[in-house]
C-alpha cells in the first residue's frame, strides 16, 4: 500500500489530483498496483455511477416486471421525472467518458478525468444525489398501500 500512495501523490502533485484520502472518501477504491493507480480509480468511478444509474433506471423506466418499491417510487416523483432523467444523462456521460479514458489509457487523460469526475462529484453532483435520497426518505414516511396496486405489483 505505501508504494500505491507514494505513486499516487507524484501523480497527485504532477496533475493536481485531489488529496488520497479525499478521493477514497468519496469513491472507495481499493488500490493494489503501482501501475494501476489511475485505471483503477476510473474503474472504481465507473462502477459508483453504474450503480446511481441504476437506481434512477429503475425509478425513470418502471417496466411490467418492476419491483413493488420501484413502482412507489415511480409514482412518488412523478412531477419531477424530467428532473431525475436530467440527472441520469449527467451520469451516464460520466460512465461513458469513463470507459473511453479507460481504454484511450493515456496517464494525462485519465488524470484529468479523475480530477474532474472528483471535481463535479463533490461540488455538483453529490448534492443532487443526496437531494434524490433526502426526497425518497421523505415520501417513503407518507406512503400508504393502496389497494389498486396490488394488481399493478402482480408479476406472476
């Protein structure tokens, strides 16, 4: 581990990288190769963004077969969907950029994206995703089960 951080932090000076234990804060990644320092961060980034993506899938393109919450929750932003989907096209560019650095495997390129994915994660969006949860947390407190969605949850 000493060889990955002493790695990193020349990085971190070379391209003005957020501090080690600022970036593991937010994208807790587990650094195990020297070499691989800044493939591993993106991949770890990549992989957190997958994962909100796919919470807000699931809430923005409710299907047949959804989960009885998903189709609560569909329901409870229904006013703010446009909101929601602004968000997800934010992340899905994350992702995809991600992915291209990924393979483009250019050490100024990835270094930049690291930077700036940390950059707009802490100072923009984060936020937008805490408000998402902040919201969700409150609804959930005022749901009733309504009996018309029990036929809307069947899925046999």
């Amino acid at each position: 581990m000493k060889d990955v951080k002493e790695k990193y932090e020349k990085l971190r000076k070379k391209y003005q990288l957020p501090l080690f234990e600022n970036l593991i804060r937010e994208f807790p990644v587990k650094l195990d190769s020297p070499d691989l320092i800044l493939h591993d961060i993106i991949e770890k980034m990549c992989e957190e963004t997958s994962n909100r993506v796919q919470t807000l899938e699931s809430i923005i393109f409710v299907g047949c077969s959804s989960e009885p919450s998903t189709l609560y929750e569909t329901n409870m932003v229904k006013d703010k969907k446009d909101k929601l989907f602004e968000f997800y096209k934010e992340l899905m560019i994350i992702r995809w950029r991600g992915e291209k650095v990924k393979n483009i495997a250019k050490e100024e390129e990835m270094a930049n994206f690291v930077k700036t994915i940390h950059d707009e994660w802490t100072n923009k969006l984060k936020k937008k995703f805490i408000e998402i949860c902040e919201l969700f947390e409150k609804k959930w407190k005022d749901v009733k089960l309504r009996e018309e969605s029990t036929s809307l949850m069947y899925h046999g």
